[in-house]
C-alpha cells in the first residue's frame, strides 16, 4: 500500500496541476504572467516529487534509467502537454518493467536476475544511442 500511496501522490499532483505544469514549458517569465506561482509551484512539484520517489524507492528499490528513459519515449506520442504526458509515462513506464521483470526471470530459468540489471542494460543502450544521435 505504501507504493500505490507514493505513485497515486504523484500521479494526482500531476494531474490536478496539469496546467500549471503546462505554462512552465513557456518560461518562468510567461507561467508568472499566467497567473502561476512560480515559486510556490517548483517548491511544491520538488517536495511531492522527492517524497514521491522515496516512498516508491523504499518499496521497490533502485530501479535504474526508468526516469530518464520513459519521459523521453513518450513524449513524441504523447505531445509536451502533461495531461496526457503523465498518463502515457505511466503506462510506458509499467510496460517498460513488466517486460523487464519477464526477460529477468525467465533469461536464466533456475535463477532470477534482479530487475536493475535489465533495466540498467537497456538504460545504458538509451543514454549512448541519444549521446550519439546528439552528438554530445
């Protein structure tokens, strides 16, 4: 129950801040004159976030590379606006360990790699290929 807490929390400010959230992608500058407490808003989207993460971390552990590699994939589908970035990042990212956790217990059948290995595998696979298409 303590991580359906940490992502419904997350999920939820997400959602309900949406807009808010939305404006940020314009500047600071147009978000202020919109009407969003800028201040208010990225301390309280830094607050829910790490406590979110912790809750999530405790329950599950490290899994690596989800966060950096979800958000990216799924914001060419799902455009830049968070109503339905959010929801898309949620279901790509359980997707994304769904499959991890299949291929990690059944790759070596009478043993069970962890999830970090799979998922830090095909984060690391990510990072080069954006470095690459970058050229960083």
């Amino acid at each position: 129950w303590l991580g359906a807490l940490g992502a419904g929390t997350i999920l939820a400010y997400a959602l309900w801040n949406h807009r808010r959230l939305d404006a940020f992608l314009a500047g600071e500058n147009a978000a202020e004159s919109l009407g969003v407490p800028v201040a208010r808003m990225r301390r309280m989207t830094f607050l829910v976030a790490a406590f979110s993460t912790a809750i999530l971390v405790s329950v599950a552990g490290v899994i690596g590379f989800v966060g950096l590699m979800i958000p990216h994939l799924s914001r060419p589908l799902a455009g830049p606006l968070h109503l339905r970035l959010v929801a898309s990042c949620a279901v790509f990212g359980a997707v994304l360990l769904l499959a991890s956790d299949l291929l990690a217990r059944t790759l070596l059948p009478p043993q069970e790699l962890p999830i970090g290995i799979i998922t830090s595998s095909v984060g690391a696979f990510f990072v080069v290929t954006m470095l690459i298409r970058n050229r960083l």
